[in-house]
C-alpha cells in the first residue's frame, strides 16, 4: 500500500480551493494563446487542466485557462463575477448555477464518470461471502446496493460478517466512506442513488419522498463523522491505508491511475448495481466560457486527453474503451450490470444533504 500511495500522490493534485494557471505558463506555449479564460472547476478535473499536453493543445486553439478548485456544490455560493465558466462535477448543480447566472441551454457535457466504491481486497472478499457484493475477478466486482442499504439500516458491524475475522483491519460499523453531500458532488450523488434503491426504484421528487427516505441517509452519513469535502482527500487515505476500507469515488480516478500503467494489487473497484453518472458539466458566464466548453466537447485532441485522465467522453464510448483496453480487470468498460438512478433536481438534493448530515 505504500507502494500505492507514492504512485497516487505523484499524480493526484492537493485537494480543496487552489488556485492555479493551467495554461500558457509555458515558455513555448506564451506566444500561442491569445485569449485568457477563467473558471471554478471541481478539484477532480485539476489534473487534466494541469497537464501540458491539455495546455498545449488549448494554446493551439487560441486559449489560456486559468482555474481555481472547488467543490461543485460550494460553488453556487461563490462570487463568480469576472469568471467566464463554472465547471461542476455533475447537472445538478450545474443547473442550479445556470439558472442564477441565466446561462443559455444547452450546457457543454464534455465528459462524465460513474460513481464506484474502491475496496482492499480482504474487505471486497468478505462482502462477497455475504452476499452484499459479486466479485467478477481479482480486482472488479458489483456492490449489490439493496443488500447493502439493509445492512445500513441493521446498523451491522464487520465483526458480524462471516470470514471478517481473519482481517484484523475489518473492524467497526459497515459503511462507505463519502464526501460531505452539502459541498461536494460525489458525496451528493450518493445519495441520489441510495435514495432511489430505498425508496423502491422511484426518484425523490417530493417533500413526503425526503421524508421517507431521510433516516437512511441520515444514518449513511452520520455514521462517518467528519467528511472531506474532496474526492481526491478521500482517495488518497484509501491508498495510504489511513481510511475506512470501503471509499466512494469516481471511476475517472481509478482510470487515470491505471493508464499510468501503475499496478494497484489490494485495489477492488466494486461497480454498485445501480450507481449515478457524474456529467461534467460547463456552465458558460460568457461567450468565452461557451466557446471553451464546445471545445473541450468536440476537439478530438482534448476528449483523447480526457480519456486519459479517466473521463468517459460523451456521444462515443470506444474511445474510452480503446485507451482502457488494457485495464478490463479493474474496469467494467460498458457498465455491464449497472443501472443508473435519476437524480433528483437541486432544490430536492440540497435539501436531501442537509437533512442526511442532520
């Protein structure tokens, strides 16, 4: 795992809000770009707009991008006045963001990830044995997400799971480590999908709906104590082994690992059987802000840079499953088995984590 760890922190930026010049920073490229564009992106896409050859290839079209992390839904409440675009992990907050900015319909969605769960292998082996998990192989499985939300509920422990005790690390409550649903999308979407398995299959769409369904959530979340408010924080303590053996991230970044051609041997992705697509969505404040999220969705140099980051680009999935052909142990490349949850609309979201985080 330290070995992991290394690997990781080479190639994961620091979570939480930093500011950074992305493009045009570059001897080379300066003579290039000719318009700069600012934006607030989640901190899950910091690597690719970090990386030189993203650079370089929106200098190649006109472009310097500078951008600050944040996370997606702590960004409807920043002052985005002087910023061309807003880049949140998913359309919820998207929308929300649109809607007070006025920005013009359709949103770019360059690319989008599925939500999985990262396991160590002793932990993915005995949720298997349970029944709360199917494992495909030594490194892929399905979380069954029913079976799981009714452990959750039983307040069940790893100590009362068949074969936990030959792993001394298995110990505590059963849960999934998430990010704070209030701030960040990851954490959010979970409980869109949780919510849309306890309630029968039906989105949250009404007061009565969050009502019936808050406890559950309520207990997923308290059960955690203090959440990050990154996806790349809680994956970092997943590979460091200071964290929970059971992590809620994005695909994207397990992806990315792999492509380094990086070997992550105590690493189970686990699939849930129903899950949610986090899409990246642009939300243009300008013209400027447009035309870079068109870019970003059509330059065939920029979504081949995209899969390499981990993203699934919109509208073709072969790219996606070119660029990963060689990582099918760790990934389920056509989503195979998985089903995916609406998600409800912000107003109800928002009001979902805070009544999960109580």
């Amino acid at each position: 795992m330290k070995r992991i760890a290394g690997i990781v922190l080479a190639v994961l930026l620091i979570g939480g809000v930093v500011a950074a010049v992305v493009a045009g920073r570059h001897g080379d490229d300066k003579g290039t770009a000719t318009k700069t564009v600012r934006g607030v992106i989640g901190s899950e896409k910091a690597d690719f707009f970090a990386d030189p050859d993203v650079v370089k290839a929106l200098a190649a079209k006109g472009y310097t991008v500078q951008v600050e992390s944040s996370g997606s839904w702590a960004m409807e409440g920043l002052d985005l006045k002087g910023y061309d675009f807003a880049f949140p992990s998913s359309q919820a907050p998207s929308d929300a963001l649109a809607a007070k900015y006025h920005a013009q319909e359709p949103l770019p969605r360059p690319f989008y990830s599925p939500l999985v769960v990262v396991a160590h292998r002793s932990a993915a082996g005995v949720l298997a044995a349970n029944g709360l998990a199917v494992l495909d192989g030594s490194n892929r499985g399905t979380l069954k997400m029913g079976a799981y939300l009714d452990a959750a509920r039983q307040g069940r422990t790893w100590q009362q799971l068949k074969g936990a005790s030959a792993h001394g690390e298995l110990t505590g409550t059963l849960y999934i480590t998430s990010t704070d649903p209030e701030t960040s999308n990851s954490g959010a979407l979970y409980l869109a999908a949780a919510s849309y398995v306890a309630d029968g299959g039906k989105v949250v769409a009404s007061n009565a709906d969050v009502d019936r369904t808050a406890p559950l959530l309520h207990q997923l979340v308290s059960v955690q104590g203090a959440q990050q408010s990154s996806s790349d924080a809680v994956f970092r303590d997943f590979v460091s082994d200071a964290g929970n053996p059971l992590v809620l991230v994005y695909e994207s970044q397990i992806a990315a690992l792999l492509q380094q051609q990086h070997t992550v041997d105590d690493l189970v992705v686990l699939y849930p059987d129903t899950t949610v697509n986090s899409d990246h969505t642009v939300v243009p404040l300008d013209a400027n802000g447009r035309a870079l999220g068109d870019l970003l969705s059509t330059d065939p140099t920029l979504r081949l840079l995209a899969v390499r980051h981990g993203f699934r680009p919109q509208g073709d999935a072969s790219e996606f499953m070119s660029a990963t052909a060689g990582a099918t142990g760790y990934l389920n490349q056509k989503l195979t088995g998985v089903r995916q949850a609406p998600v409800p609309t912000s107003e109800v979201l928002h009001e979902m984590a805070r009544r999960a985080r109580g």
